[in-house]
C-alpha cells in the first residue's frame, strides 16, 4: 500500500522561468525519507505541492490513490488536514493563542474528531504538561518547537512533512529533536519526509533523495 | 476553535487597534443616531402638538411667532386682538370652531391660558381628579405642572420664571384655584394652567404698567368692551375654508391668519438644512471610520499572513479564512454601532436641553427609549464593519501558501 505517489511533476518557477524536474517518489506507511538539497534547490516547493498546497505544471500527485488535482479545493484542503502533519522551520504557533489552542488547530481546521484524552496524552508526551494555558511567548524555543510537533501529529496523520527542522539548531538539540521526530512517528505509525539541507541528519536516513543535482532546464 | 472564537482572538490581539476602530465606528454612529432622534423627535413633536388646529388668528406681524406663542407656547406671542374680532371670526360660515385664548401670566414657570373648555378637547384631554372650570380664576393643571388640586396661588406676570423683566411682579389681588388635574396628553397642555379668559382678562384690567409687546392690557378708561385677547385658535369648516379664510382675515386691519402647517413646513425646510449639514458631517466620520478599517485589518492580516498559511496547512478552506476575517468585521461593527447608539441616545437627550425652546414639543424621555430606526442605525454599523473587512478577508482567502513557506 502506498500512501503517496508523484508522476513526472514539475514547477516553472515564476521569475527565472526555468523549470524544476522533480524525481517521482513513492512513500509507504513508517518510510523515513530524508529530501536533501541546498537553499534554492525546490524543496519547500516540492512539498507545497505534493501536500497540495501549489498545482504542478504538469504530472500527477496521487495521495491515497486519490489524484490530488483532481479533486475540488475543498476536498484538496480536507485531505490535506487528514493526511499530513507539516513542521516548519519557522515554528508558526500562532500568538495570540494558547498552546492548547495552537494543537487543537489540527482538529478544528480539519475538522477531524479525536479522542477526548488526545490533547493530555500528546502534552504529557512531549513533556509539555502544565504548559496548556500558557501563550507561545511564555514557552522556551525547545518548548515552543514540541508544542508544533504536538499539533502536526495530533490527527496521527499518514505522513509527517518537517521543512528544515535542525538547521537553526545545535548537535545536541539537533539529535533531540530528530529522536523526537522519530519516535512520534513511530507512535502514530506515520512515515517521516525530512526536507532539509543539513548534512548532519544524512546517516539517520536510508533513503535520501538528493535534489542537489536536480535537472534544471531552460525554457522555451 | 470555531470561526467566531478565532476571530475574538484575532480581535483580541491588537486591543488598542480593535478599540479604535469601534470607537471610529461608533462616533459615526453616534452623531447618526443624535440627528435623526432630535430631528424626528422635533418634527413628531410639532405634528403631535398641532391638536387639529387649521388656523390661528392674531395680532399683525411673524406669523411663525404666532404659531409658536399659541400653539406650542414656546415663544412670546406678538400682541393682542379685540373681543370684537374674535367675535366676528366665531360667527363666520368657514369657521367650525373659534378658540380663543389669552396668555400673559405664568405661576412657576407653567403658562397660564385663558380660554374656554373647547380648548381641552383639542388634545383630547382626560382628568385625573377635579373637574372642568366653572368659574374665573378656577384653574384646571396639566399634568406636568407643580400644582395640586384644591391648591390656590397667585399668577406672576410673564410667560416663564426666567422672564427678568418681570421678575417679582405677582397678581396678589386675585387668587387662582385649582379644580382639577389633568391626565397626561403628551402634549403642550401638559405643562400649561388652563382657566376662563375672564380671569386673565380681569387681571390685566387692573394692571397698570406700560404697555408692552406681547402682554395683556387694557385701555385706560377700563371699559369692557374693549376687552382683548391673544389669539383665537380655528378649525376650518372644509378644506377651501382652510384656504378662503386667512385670505378674509387677512385683509382685516389688525388680525392676521397663519396655517400652522405652511409655517411648519417653513420651519422644517430651515431646520432640514441644519440636519443634512450634521447628517453629512456623520456621514463624512463614518467614512473616515471605514478607512481606518481597512487600514487597521489590512495591517492586521499582513502581520498575521504566516497564521492564515498555518492554518490552511492544517486543512482550513480559504473560505474559513474569509469568514474568519468577515467575522472580525462584522463584530467590529456590531459592537461599534450598539455604543454608538447608546451614546446617540444619550447625546441627544443632553441636546434635547440646550434646545430650550422646543422643551415640552420633544419628548425628552422619548430619546432615551429604543428607536426602530436603531435596528437601521446598527445595520449601517455592521455594513460598514462588513465593507471595512471585505479587502483584507478577499486577501486573506487567497493567501498563497506556498509562497509564504518558501520564504520563511
């Protein structure tokens, strides 16, 4: 079974107008892939559209066997919610909400029920238990960063997408957040896509797709 | 969190921004609400107290004052006619019926008015204890006034307590008594003494001042048949009446005719300008209110464009941002437009004061009650939150996601 499948997809890129050839992927339940490349390489844009959140020039995404962009935008979001859970690099928990509010984002927007002792167990979990109340402001970077994991995985989504987890962060806090990334995933018996361009995470991984040497062809 | 709690919170972040914005929106609203209470408070007032008067005849001169004085008692009347015309008038064909009245007393501020029962039944009026005058110097108390039934005072020369000029000049010769109380009409009469015009006729018989604009006097020699009046107020017989008898009475030496309803329309077309200058002037704040909401929740939005991202990553449809957005609007506006029709009320009622004239024509408690023109005031208010919140909402909605991502 595979929870994920990309045909041929490619992006023009809107100013230079060249165009991004992606290599096809396919990942299945508890894959670890690691999408490696530097700053530039399309590897935000690559997930942005294999999550369905930016039309491919061409080629198909197929997710559950279901063709992505062919499916309305309403039923493109509610998948999206169901079956991806996305931590950036940029933590985005919003401001003016508390923690648990920020996780239980993932139910609300994707309006997806879940167990009533979700929340507390996910809390506990990741060591966040106390901190329910509090505002993102009054929680420490570590804390901050394990409060989005908790959102991103609160709807044991299929597929956990990080963009660039580690590259702000020390050896040690690196190997921390990537045991945490790991170990969650293996809880929620989800597959783990890593897009980063930190070498240090490479050995972590078997199945590495390198983006570096991606095609890039000019344009008519 | 559903869409309503999500936009509290939005709203919630930028507390000053959010307060200003209301308080934009409710200044709008306010002066909105303030203008059109008192401008239709003013002309109801008008209508209510005109008692189905089609004509009032008096002494030569404004026949605006002359409406005011003995209508509305809110001016001093002009001068005084002879028995002698009002008898004439009363025997005319066109003439239904012929009131006539003399003014030129008060007793603590209320007008005293000579007159005849007919007068009563122009408003409809209802007694609460007493009954009609029978006599001179019997008194019959609208129902605001400060006197009670059985109570005998003396009358003050003048129209109202603040009248300096005659301050301390009292009729003690005479007392009036009171026979009875009126219910209230919502009306004038309200705050009037109602007597026989005998008794202000005999008061002013033994008054030896000056002649003076306005007031009650008698010729030097006392006789009776030269006895005054004031004003004689007439119902027409039909509609040409109404237009054939101030023609008649006009051509007269010393009596003019003025139709309460020419004059009143004169009046609101004066007034009017006043109002669509102030109604412009909202107008223009409540606009200045919508700009500062597009400014306030564009900037809003720019500062929260990577939530609106999250929250799309997490499976919410543009539409929900719209919403959410919308939301935030229309609370804005809700909220806004409620304050601003409450201080409205309050604003009016304070300017119901200043405008001591037109005291007792405006019912004053009236601007503190609930209006059905604030349901429209609070649906102005919401549109204006709606449309302030309508280019950041659209914005929002098409927030490219991925862009964003590939920024940060």
């Amino acid at each position: 079974m595979t929870i994920l499948r990309t045909d041929s997809v490619t992006v023009q890129h809107s100013k230079t107008s060249t165009i991004l050839n992606f290599p096809d992927i396919t990942i299945h339940p508890e894959d670890r892939i690691l999408l490696l490349g530097p700053s530039g390489s399309g590897k935000t844009t690559f997930l942005s559209v294999i999550a369905g959140l930016l039309a491919p020039g061409s080629g198909k995404v197929f997710v559950k066997d279901k063709d992505l962009y062919a499916l309305t935008a309403k039923e493109r979001d509610h998948l999206r919610g169901a079956t991806f859970g996305f931590v950036f690099q940029t933590l985005h928990l919003l401001p003016s909400l508390t923690i648990a509010q920020n996780i239980l984002l993932a139910r609300d927007m994707s309006g997806i029920p879940s167990r009533p002792d979700r929340l507390e167990n996910l809390l506990l979990s990741l060591g966040l238990n106390g901190l329910a109340d509090r505002k993102p402001d009054a929680l420490s970077q570590g804390q901050q960063q394990r409060a989005a994991l908790a959102r991103a995985i609160f709807n044991s989504p299929s597929i956990i997408i990080a963009d660039e987890p580690t590259s702000s962060l020390d050896d040690q806090n690196t190997d921390i957040v990537m045991d945490l990334l790991d170990q969650q995933a293996r809880e929620s018996q989800s597959a783990l896509l890593v897009a980063t361009h930190d070498h240090r995470i490479k050995q972590r991984f078997q199945n590495i797709i390198d983006l570096t040497s991606l095609s890039l062809k000019g344009v008519a | 969190m559903n869409t309503f709690s999500l936009a509290i919170k939005g709203l919630q972040h930028k507390p000053l921004h959010t307060i200003l914005s209301t308080l934009a929106i409710s200044m709008g609203i306010a002066m909105l609400t303030s203008v059109f209470l008192i401008s239709t408070g003013l002309s109801d007032g008008l209508k209510r107290n005109n008692a189905g008067i089609d004509i009032v005849a008096g002494a030569k001169g404004s026949p605006l004052q002359l409406i005011l004085s003995t209508i509305y008692h809110t001016d001093v009347p002009i001068g005084n006619i002879d028995m002698s015309d009002f008898e004439k008038i009363r025997q005319n064909s066109m003439v239904k019926k012929a009131i006539p009245i003399v003014i030129g007393d008060h007793f603590e501020g209320a007008r005293i008015v000579g007159t005849t029962p007919d007068f009563l039944d122009l408003y409809q009026a209802k007694f609460e204890d007493g009954g009609i005058f029978l006599k001179p110097f019997d008194i019959v108390a609208g129902a605001k006034t400060t006197v009670k039934t059985g109570q005998e005072f003396a009358a003050h020369h003048g129209f109202t307590s603040d009248d300096a000029a005659h301050d301390g000049d009292i009729h003690d010769e005479h007392l009036y008594k009171v026979v009875g109380r009126l219910a209230p009409t919502g009306t004038v009469l309200d705050r009037l003494l109602i007597t026989p015009y005998a008794s202000v006729q005999e008061l002013h018989a033994h008054h030896d001042h000056d002649e003076e604009e306005g007031e009650l006097h008698s010729s030097e020699n006392h006789d009776k048949t030269e006895q005054k009046i004031t004003a004689i107020l007439i119902k027409a017989r039909n509609h040409a009446s109404v237009m054939n008898l101030p023609r008649m009475i006009n051509n007269t030496e010393q009596v003019q005719a003025a139709n309460p309803q020419y004059e009143l329309t004169r009046l609101s077309k004066t007034l009017g300008i006043g109002r669509d200058v102030l109604n412009a002037l909202a107008a223009s704040v409540l606009g200045l209110s919508l700009l500062m909401l597009f400014a306030t929740l564009a900037s809003s939005l720019t500062e929260r464009r990577h939530d609106m991202a999250v929250l799309r990553v997490l499976g919410a449809s543009p539409t929900k941002l719209f919403t959410t957005l919308m939301t935030e609007g229309v609370l804005l506006g809700a909220i806004g437009s409620l304050i601003g029709i409450v201080f409205g009320h309050i604003l009016a009622y304070s300017l119901s004061q200043i405008l001591g004239s037109f005291e007792g024509i405006i019912l004053r408690n009236d601007l503190l009650s609930i209006h059905p023109f604030d349901i429209v005031l609070f649906a102005i208010g919401c549109g204006a939150g709606i449309l302030g919140a309508l280019p950041a909402a659209i914005s929002a909605a098409r927030t490219d996601i991925a862009k964003l991502l590939v920024k940060s």
